[in-house]
C-alpha cells in the first residue's frame, strides 16, 4: 500500500480524551483519527502519554473525560476482553508466551474449539490445523505442534500475530515490537505487518526506533507530556521535525559529542575464551574513554562481558585490572575491583522491580554501609541517595518510590547511580540505551561523558550504529564470536564495521 493520504472512514477515533490520576493528569484533550490499513506510529518520550491511551483504547483503563468511537459507535469497555471481542488487540513489549504450551494452544488460549453435545471436550485436531492454517497463511516455517518455549523471540512474535489474524482483529497495537529482534527478524515482522495492512488491518505502532519510520509508518502522531503535539502522513514530516516535536525543543548534539583524553590502562582482556562460545578475545580500555563493541546478533558480544564480569565462568585467558592480573570468581570479585556492569535485560538482571529506588542504589555497596555488626547504615543511605538522585535527575516523587513505576529511562538512571556509588571506575554498558526515548539517550550519553571525563573507563556494547559511531571513541568488532577488527574513531563508518561485521576479511 503506498503512503498515501487514506480516503477512508477512521475505524477508532478518541476524542478530546483526558485520564485523570490520583495527583497526575495523564493525558489532556488528546483527539486522534485511526484509518484501516495503516500503520500509525504513536511518538513520544517514556511518560508522553503512549501507554495510557492505548491502555484506554483497549479497555485497561476508562478515561475520565472524552469518547473512544470504534467503527462509528462510541465504546465504553469496561475491560480488555470486551475491547478485544470487537476486534481490538495488543501485542505487548513483553510477550504473553505460555512456554510450556504449543503453539496451537497458545494462540487459542481461552477460546479453545471444543466437541461433545456440551461442548466440554476439546477438540485439538481442527485447533491445531486452524492454528497451521494461519501460520501458513502468514508464511511462516512453524509447526502448530511446536511447543512455543522452545522457539525464538522473532518467532513468538508471529505466534501473537497468528492470534491477531484468528480473532479477525480489525485494529492491532503493537507496543515495541522490535524491541528484542535481529535486523532479519525485523525485516520478517515487517513482512506480517504488510499482510495485515492488506487484509484492511489498522495498526497503531509504537517504537523508540526512528529508523524504523521510513519503512513501516504512513501516519505519525506525536504526544508530549499528556499533549497532542502533531499528527500527519509520515512524507510530510522530516526526522529531525519528529525529535523537535517530541522533545520540545531542537538538539543540537544528540550524541554530546566530547573530545576524550586517553590516559593509563584500566582493562585488558587477554586471549579470553569459552569453549563453544567465543574464543581468544584481546582487547585494551583505558582511563578517559568510551570503547564501542559492534557487531550482529550471534556476534556473542554480551557473552564476553559477562565473563569479563565474572557472571560466566571462563574457559581460559587473562583479565587484568589496571595492569595487574586479576582471577574473577563472581561478580562480587568483579564489584571489588571497581568494576560494574549496566546489564541488556535492566527489568530482569539490572534491577530489582519491587523494591525502592534507595535500595537499588545501595545494593552493590552494601559492605561500604554496614556498621560494626551488620547494622546497615541509613544516614549514609539516605545521604548518597539524595546525592545522585539530584546529580543524575531522576524524575520520581521520593526515593522509595518503587523502580517497576519508574520509567525507562530513570530506571536506567538508577542503575547507573548504583555503580557510582559502588566507586566503579571501570564501567561495561549493554545496550545502555534501549527502549528509552530520545530525549533520556541523549541525557544518558552527557552522564557517560562525565564520568570518562572523570576518569573512568566505559566498554559499551551497542547494535545501534548511530550510537556506536557518535558514542565511541574506539570501536571493536565481534563476529560469531571471534574479534574481526578494531577501528580508531577517525576510521569508524558505518560500513567498515558492517564489512567486519558480516564477511569474512583479512583485517
């Protein structure tokens, strides 16, 4: 389908919505036309309102003032299972997988086919060839009897698809979609959406990923603090527009650029291998710079940082900490010597979601706090809680505020106030700023340059290109778990590293 201005009816439109919580007006006014057959990407910072209006849209939530008009009738869900018996569904950032099920059984769940005069008894032969008949239709190389714990993430995504495609869903949402997907993996997803597209299929499509716009969006609108802010077709509308609209203002330099002084050596890997893994990976970081890990999915990056960290035991090689040979055990032997580590999954292994903000900072340094006897020390707590939660400005009401109502962004503050206060002084970041919007990366990279300037040291993994080239003051590159290369700033492009990245070359 061209992008093209849509001569169609909307099938959802709200209008003048505004949700009101207890002290927070989430969204004001907020009015919007959805049309069959598009893909309409709804930008915006985390806390721009995104996530309270499709939670409204789909039942979650009832709006205190305003009219969500499906198909030409106002709607007043009272849950998501009415939202979702007339046609509307979400796929969530987080997958809703039953590992152990099948394929078959997960996309009907709660709606199994049954037989019997009662209809009591379920009739699995005609749900697991309905289930096949629509992967089949979608075109894709999964067995309805498959069981879905065993399959990737790209293809658990198509299992939620196939859902979407059995309820006849006639508007879906898609929340980060591509979030934990390879670049072929997106290409793939994409592919499903253009299906959809065709069967008249609305999709409200929200994502951090600029890049993705060119290809996947017709429409955009843009939220900002609770406000509508633009909507338009995305051919009317540049890259540089959407950042301005979406953070109020212009950024001059996203990437904050500095100009870094390299000074002693804080890590040198030597020959680091895991057997079947990686194997004989050798590099050097220093005080006062950032050094950028490039490479594809399966490039085994986030292993070999793990087992820097000591999280994964080593088959053989050499870490050595400020010239000095050092022999990791835990991660606690790690945290010892000055070394921390802002893990990929924050909301699984970076942070401990039910607890405060306070008792995630402090967690990594809880030896420096305690007292004679044990006795945690809360004056100290209190004090270096106060202290980074102004110097990195973490939005939130206090510092008991629990880190799960935090937003992406201040999450990922916090974890990197939590090394900090451990007196870390070499830093190893994975993908330290994905699922957080613009404007958050470009704080995130202005405290990274702190703290080389500083003097620490900071390895950072990333698969975001531009992030790689405006971040890094060197760049390594992994392949299939070998270093293939390793690039001065002045050389690093684009394409050198995806050459290095992706084919088998002398350098």
């Amino acid at each position: 389908m061209d992008k093209k201005e849509n001569t169609n009816q909307p099938i959802l439109q709200v209008k003048n919505i505004s949700k009101v919580f207890p002290g927070v007006k989430a969204l004001t006014d907020i009015s919007i036309d959805f049309y069959p057959g598009e893909v309409h990407a709804l930008l915006g910072e985390n806390g721009a309102g995104k996530s309270t209006l499709i939670k409204i849209i789909s039942g979650v939530y009832t709006p205190t003032e305003g009219k969500v008009i499906f198909e030409n009738q106002e709607k007043h869900y009272k849950n998501p299972g009415e939202a979702l018996d007339c046609g509307i569904s979400v796929i969530h950032q987080e997958l809703s997988i039953a590992n152990e099920l099948s394929v078959a059984e997960n996309i009907y769940v709660g709606r199994e086919p049954s037989t019997g005069k009662k209809g009591f008894i379920l009739n699995r032969k005609r749900m697991e060839q309905d289930a096949q008949k629509a992967l089949d239709f979608m075109g894709v190389d999964i067995k309805s009897t498959d069981i879905a714990g065993k399959l990737s993430a790209a293809q658990q995504q198509m299992i939620e698809i196939a859902k979407v495609i059995t309820r006849n869903s006639k508007l879906v949402i898609m929340d980060e979609p591509t979030s934990s997907l390879s670049d072929s993996e997106i290409e793939a997803l994409f592919k499903q959406v253009e299906l959809l597209k065709k069967n008249n299929v609305a999709i409200i499509y929200i994502t951090h990923r600029l890049k993705e716009l060119p290809v996947i969006a017709d429409r955009v609108t843009i939220l900002r603090d609770g406000q509508f802010v633009k909507s338009c077709l995305f051919k009317d509308i540049t890259e540089a527009e959407i950042v301005a609209n979406m953070v109020g203002r212009e950024i001059s330099d996203y990437y904050n650029q500095q100009e870094h002084t390299r000074r002693k050596e804080m890590l040198r890997v030597e020959n680091l291998t895991v057997e079947g893994l990686f194997k004989d990976i050798s590099f050097t970081a220093y005080q006062g710079e950032i050094l950028g890990v490039a490479g594809l999915v399966g490039a085994k990056r986030t292993e070999v940082m793990e087992t820097i960290f000591a999280d994964r035991k080593k088959t053989s090689g050499k870490v050595y900490v400020q010239g000095e040979e050092v022999h990791l055990k835990s991660p606690r032997d790690a945290i010892a010597h000055k070394i921390g580590f802002v893990t990929e999954d924050r909301r699984r292994t970076g942070l401990m979601l039910e607890a405060s903000i306070k008792n995630n900072i402090v967690l990594p340094s809880l030896k420096m706090t305690k007292k004679k006897g044990g006795i945690l020390n809360p004056k100290w707590e209190k004090q270096v809680c106060d202290e980074y939660f102004g110097k990195l400005k973490i939005k939130a009401p206090n510092m008991n505020t629990l880190i799960k109502n935090l937003s992406g962004g201040n999450q990922q503050k916090v974890i990197l106030a939590k090394w900090l206060v451990a007196q870390s002084e070499i830093l190893i970041l994975d993908e330290p700023t994905r699922g957080i919007d613009v404007n958050a990366k470009a704080e995130f990279y202005g405290l990274m340059n702190a703290f080389v300037e500083e003097g620490g040291c900071i390895v950072m993994v990333s698969s975001e290109m531009p992030e790689i080239l405006g971040v890094s003051d060197r760049v390594m590159v992994m392949r299939e778990g070998v270093k293939c290369g390793e690039l001065a700033k002045e050389e690093a492009t684009e394409y050198r590293i995806m050459q290095l990245a992706s084919i088998q070359s002398e350098a």
